[in-house]
C-alpha cells in the first residue's frame, strides 16, 4: 500500500515533501509510541510479528531505493526504509531502544528534509532529477556531493 502511493510523492511540490518528511512522519511515529503506551499487554503478544513485517518492508523498500533512477523518489523510499527502523526500536519494549528510536526519528527529520531541499536545488541548477544525468556533479557543484 504505501508503494503504491509513494510514487505520488515525486510529483509533488518540494514543500509538501518536506512538510510530510519533517513533520507527518513524525507524528504518525508518535502516535504509535502513544499507542504502545496503552495497550502494552497487547503488544507484547505481537510485537514479533510486527518486527518481521517492519524487517521485511525495509528490506523490499531498501531492493526498490536500488532501483530509483529519480532523486526524489529515492529520498522519499529511504525515509520509508528509516521508519521501518524506528518502528522496530519502539515495539520492544526496552526503553533505551524507544529513545534510540526517538532520537533516530529527531534526526531523520532535519536529514530527510535537507535533502529534499538539496534535491530541489539540484532540480533548480541541472532542470533534472534523474540520477543517470547527475553523474558528474562532483565536478561541477563539488559541495553538494560530499
């Protein structure tokens, strides 16, 4: 379901892509911590499951970011891979882990927003997203690409 609708997000304008990444994500990770919160008992009969559903989603979403061929696509599919990630450290019920996983999220959002800001600079400078045609840009934009 959310591979379906993921492609959606490369047609977007960048400031519903960084509005979703900084903020949407983060909230829906919140409400699952709240979640956790209140039904505990609950969760860990379940937790497993959830943990090899959040595993194998992250490795489907980390076989499909191979594949991006577009900037922002790959940025979006990588933030997908990362909530996979936090999801697992907030289902154990461990509370290192939970703030591992908080503090992973707090820096997801101002990584993942920076590059889809870097991605459209690099949209506005080169009028492309494609990767195949952004090959050489070490050269040409050298801070960019570290």
């Amino acid at each position: 379901m959310i591979t379906k609708k993921l492609p959606l997000l490369g047609k977007s304008p960048i400031s519903g892509s960084i509005i979703l990444a900084a903020v949407l994500l983060k909230l829906g990770i919140y409400g699952i911590y709240r979640f956790k919160m209140f039904f505990i008992n609950e969760l860990i009969q379940i937790r497993y499951i959830i943990i090899v559903i959040s595993v194998l989603g992250s490795m489907i979403v980390g076989v499909i970011c191979l594949f991006q061929t577009d900037i922002k696509s790959l940025i979006a599919y990588s933030s997908v891979c990362h909530i996979g990630i936090v999801l697992r450290g907030i289902i154990r019920i461990n509370f290192l882990r939970s703030f591992g996983s908080l503090l992973l999220i707090l820096g997801h959002g101002l990584c993942s927003s920076g590059l889809f800001c870097l991605g459209n600079i690099l949209y506005e400078r080169f009028f492309t997203r494609r990767l195949l045609l952004l090959k050489g840009i070490n050269k040409i934009f050298p801070s960019v690409s570290l």
